[in-house]
C-alpha cells in the first residue's frame, strides 16, 4: 500500500511491534529506546498511514505485507531470540 512505503524504517519496526501486540514498553525495551521514542513514532506514522491508534496502523500494515499477526509475531519472536 502506498500509504505505509513513506514510513521511516524505525517506524515500520515499531509498526510490526505493535502488530505483534506489544505495548509501548515492550517496544522501547525490544528495541532499547525510550518510551517517549516510541510514542513520538508512534504519533508520526499514524500521521501517514492516516489513522487513530494502534489497532487500525496495524491492520492497514498487515493487508499491505500480506502477513497474518501470526507471521507477524514469529518475526517478533525471532528478534528477540537473536538479542
């Protein structure tokens, strides 16, 4: 989808995050930034995706990878195995 190719590569780490289900903490701490990192990118992709939480980023993110939040949390899964 158009809409999510704009999104900065840290945004669309943190978009597959929040698919997988992890609040912001777990993000910052997943990713080792801080909360507030988390939130201020948070706020700029719903900005371009065009959306007002975290439940409609995702599903625009997952029907635009074609992946089920089942795919979705096995790359989570593997990410935090590799740290």
């Amino acid at each position: 989808m158009e809409r999510s190719s704009s999104l900065s590569a840290r945004e669309v780490e943190i978009l597959e995050l929040a698919a997988c289900g992890l609040r912001n903490h777990g993000i910052a701490a997943q990713l080792n930034i801080s909360v507030h990192a988390v939130k201020f990118h948070l706020a700029s992709l719903y900005r371009k995706l065009e959306v007002g939480n975290r439940t409609e980023a995702a599903v625009v993110y997952l029907s635009s990878t074609n992946r089920s939040p089942l795919s979705t949390t096995g790359s989570a899964l593997r990410l935090e195995e590799a740290q």
